[in-house]
C-alpha cells in the first residue's frame, strides 16, 4: 500500500490573498474616491448654503454617486486595468453556504455592536463628550419615497459598495503587499478615516478590523455585506 499526499486544503480560510492589482492600485483608487467624496461634499454644502432649505433629494443623490464612485474605481483599476474577476473581489462564495454565511456575519455584528458598547462606556466615564458617537439624524433619511431610498442606499448599496472598495479591493492590496496585520491596519484604519467623523473613527477603525478578519476568513464579501448592512440597519432603525 502506497502512502498518498494528503489532499489539498481548499477551504477558504487556507487561501492566500493573490490578487492582480497592488497596493499602488490601491493608493490611486483611495485618492480617486477622497478626491470625488471631497468634491462632492464641497459643492454640496455650497449648495445647500445657497438654498433657504434643504432641498429634498439632494443629500441622497450625492450618497448615492458617492458609491457608485467606489464601484466604479473598483471596475476601473481592478477589472478593465488589471483583468480581475469576479472571484478576485470577493464576489463568488467558494467553499461557503449561505448558513455559514449567515453565522459569520452574525459573529462580527455581534462583535462590532459589543465594541461600539465598550467604546460608548468608556467615553461616558472620561467625559469625553465630543467623542461620543451621534446618532443618524432623522432629517437625512427624507420622507416616504425618498426614506425608502436613502435606507436602501444607507443598508444595502452602500455595505455592497463598500465592502467591494474596502475589504475587496483595498484590504486585498495590503495584505498581499505587506502582511496581514500591517494590511489589516492600514485598511481598517483607511476605512475608520474614510468616514470622515472623529467620534466614530475607533468603533469604525474596530469594525473595519472585524470585517477586514471576516473577509481574510471567508475570501467572500457577503459575510460582511451581511454585518455592514445589519450595523447599518441599526444606526438607522435608531435615527434621531
């Protein structure tokens, strides 16, 4: 009886990140985002400075290319430049089951939710009140039919969008070009400044760091979709 090599691990947890692009890529793509989200943010407060109210639909409109920005650069630099696929981007669960899907995205929500908790009581006992987290404001998400798109931008387009930028396409870069750990806090940390808002800039550099755990783990998106878009639920179902 001859001795047989033991079969090839192909669980998703096994793989290395190999990707096409690089982190040169990376740095374009996130320069190409900020610079747009900066644009777009000027002219919209100049905007909005100029009308006597706030004019219904705007603030969604420019949420909505915002994403589409990062869809789009993704597109860009990782599939018409460098040829990626589909699997590449996270996009094709291999190995996985929608109920393992779900059971991983309900850990890290259940992890994101318990270290936003923490970071919520830690702030309140050193007084720190400028760095407590504000909740979404309620005139943001509109009335009747524009609320039921700024929430399916808000708990669906959006976790998409950016799961695909940030885990996809970024975390990917990083780690394969310096590490694990060093990618994982460069992306997250990226992810946490992306947000734009110093008293969610630790429980968003924490929850990228999660989903960034999440995504090396499955070497799928949608475990992360499924936790970004169930935070995302909550913030919104809390509007105030």
């Amino acid at each position: 009886m001859t001795d047989q090599e033991p079969p090839e691990k192909t669980e998703p947890s096994r793989r290395r990140i190999s990707v096409p692009w690089g982190i040169t890529d990376a740095m374009i793509g996130f320069a190409i985002v900020a610079c747009g989200s900066l644009v777009s943010l000027l002219a919209l407060g100049r905007l909005l400075g100029s009308l006597e109210r706030q004019a219904d639909g705007i603030t969604t409109v420019v949420l909505f290319l915002l994403q589409m920005l990062m869809v789009g650069t993704v597109w860009l630099l990782a599939v018409k430049w460098r040829g990626a696929n589909l699997n590449s981007l996270g996009l094709v669960t291999i190995g996985l089951r929608w109920p393992k899907i779900v059971g991983w995205a309900a850990l890290a929500l259940a992890v994101s939710i318990v270290a936003g908790l923490v970071y919520q009581v830690v702030v309140s006992a050193l007084g720190i009140e400028s760095l407590a987290p504000s909740p979404v404001p309620e005139s943001l998400l509109g009335e009747g039919i524009l609320r039921a798109f700024t929430v399916g931008i808000l708990v669906i387009i959006g976790p998409i969008a950016e799961e695909v930028f940030f885990r996809g396409f970024l975390l990917a870069a990083f780690v394969q070009g310096i590490g694990v750990i060093p990618g994982v806090i460069v992306a997250s940390a990226i992810f946490a400044v992306a947000h734009g808002d110093l008293s969610v800039l630790l429980p968003t550099f924490a929850s990228g760091a999660v989903l960034s755990w999440l995504y090396l783990r499955t070497h799928s998106i949608w475990p992360g979709f499924l936790a970004h878009a169930g935070q995302n639920s909550l913030a919104v179902t809390f509007a105030a």
